[in-house]
C-alpha cells in the first residue's frame, strides 16, 4: 500500500467518525426534547388539572415548549 493510499484510508476513517459523531450528538438533542416535553409541558398540564389559574404553571408549559422546538431545531440542524 503506497503513501497515498493510506493517506486516503485515514481521510475516510476520519469523515465516517465525524459523520457517526454528528449522528451521535444529533439523536442525543432529540431526545433531550422528547425528555424536555415529557417532563415538563405534560408535567405541567397535569398539575393544571388542579388550578387552571396557576399562571406559574402556564409559563412552565410555554417554557418548556420553547426548549423542545429549540432542542429539535439544534438536533435537526447538526444532523443536516
């Protein structure tokens, strides 16, 4: 095997290493929102159905819906 070929082989390990890194980070980001809705926005409705006028609950379930998107969208985008 010639220099350049192992040259070669090492670029390819390194690019499906990165590809598997990526993928890795990515999953894990969708799963911290799935994490994130469970535990907070269905949480939260739960304790709703105790005191619809808790005003501490609704901004927990806008909260927590916020950082769901924001950790799908990050999830998305490095999977991209």
């Amino acid at each position: 095997m010639s220099n350049w070929e192992k040259q070669q082989e090492v670029k390819k390990e390194g690019r499906e290493r990165d590809r598997s890194r990526r993928e890795t980070l990515g999953k894990y980001f969708y799963d911290l929102s799935k994490l994130m809705f469970a535990a907070i926005v269905l949480g939260e409705m739960l304790i709703l159905q105790k005191d619809m006028s808790d005003s501490i609950s609704w901004l927990m379930i806008l909260f927590g819906g916020l950082l769901t998107y924001l950790l799908a969208w990050i999830g998305n985008k490095i999977l991209k």
